[in-house]
C-alpha cells in the first residue's frame, strides 16, 4: 500500500459514490491522503491501513431504534468495544441496533463494510443523526472509507468538523463511551 495526497489520477474501475466523495472534499477544499488496499475483513488488514495512515481508522457502526425511525451514525476508535446499554442512556434511545443494508444504501449510498462519516453527504433529508465518540474529536486527525471498503482516508478532524459536516447540513452529537461492562 502506498499514500498518496488527494484523488487518484485515474478513476476507471472506480464507483461513482467515491468519486463524489473526492469532488466534494476537492470542492470544500479539504485536504486528504489516501491509499488503496483490498478489503479489510480482519484486524491485521486493519492495522496494516493504520500504519499506512499512521492514523487510527474509526469504527463505524449504522444503527436505528427498533421501529427504524431514528438512524444513528456512530463513529468510535476501533480499540473501543461497543455497548448498546451505555449508548442508548446518552442518547435516549431504547432497543438500539444494528440497521439493514437496505437503510444503510438507502440513507448514506453505502454498503456494509465501507460505512463512513462521507455518507452523510448522500443524506439529504437529514434522517442519520451523528454521533461521535469524544475520543475521536481528541484526535488530530481522523481515518475513514471514502464510501467504498477499498480505500481509506485521513483528514484534519478539524476539517471534518468545521467544513464538510456544516456542508452536509449534519452537526454531530458528542457521546462518552468507555467499552466497559
């Protein structure tokens, strides 16, 4: 794997949802570095993108209430485990799971393996609420897909912030999650 600074050169072979994830960064004068891998199914490709990176790719998780009428991006470190319990008391939302690869297409043009905090620019109407562990907005920069699982990001978490999620029409709820039991 190589790292690269911007969009690729040439874009034949690739989908049109990750193309317009670059013109949008382009557009929004967002800087970025990407590289190209083969999907990460395991934790060792995981960690092999990070050290590419030299950034921690955030785990993101696609959930809705059990009647799927609220939809919830969580973005988290990788390291964290994910405790329904401790999400739903912050933000008060009961029965919360992981939601179907139709909402998830449908909502944020993206299929299970590649969710990511650029789909929210496929939402037009707003129905993905974003909720971002506090941990990752401590960091200086933050990893994720550019709406495909074959390639990965790494921005200013401040441009993400204060440029692409004002853009998006999205604000992001702050969550405190431990991992702990």
């Amino acid at each position: 794997m190589e790292l690269y600074d911007g969009r690729p050169e040439n874009t034949e072979g690739r989908l049109p949802r990750e193309i317009r994830t670059y013109d949008f960064l382009d557009a929004l004068g967002i800087r970025y570095q990407r590289t190209d891998h083969e999907p990460a199914d395991n934790m060792a490709a995981c960690n092999e993108i990070d050290a590419v990176l030299d950034v921690v790719i955030c785990k993101n998780l696609f959930l809705c209430n059990r009647q799927k009428t609220r939809f919830y991006l969580l973005m988290m470190p990788g390291n964290k485990k994910f405790k329904t319990k401790e999400l739903s008391a912050q933000i008060d939302s009961s029965r919360l799971s992981f939601a179907d690869p139709e909402d998830m297409l449908k909502y944020l043009d993206i299929e299970p393996g590649a969710v990511s905090i650029m789909g929210l620019m496929n939402d037009k109407e707003g129905a993905v609420q974003l909720l971002i562990d506090e941990d990752v907005l401590d960091g200086e920069y933050l990893g994720c897909h550019p709406c495909v699982c074959t390639s990965s990001l790494k921005m200013r978490t401040k441009d993400v912030i204060e440029k692409f999620l004002p853009a998006v029409g999205h604000a992001c709820h702050t969550v405190r999650l431990t991992g702990e039991d």
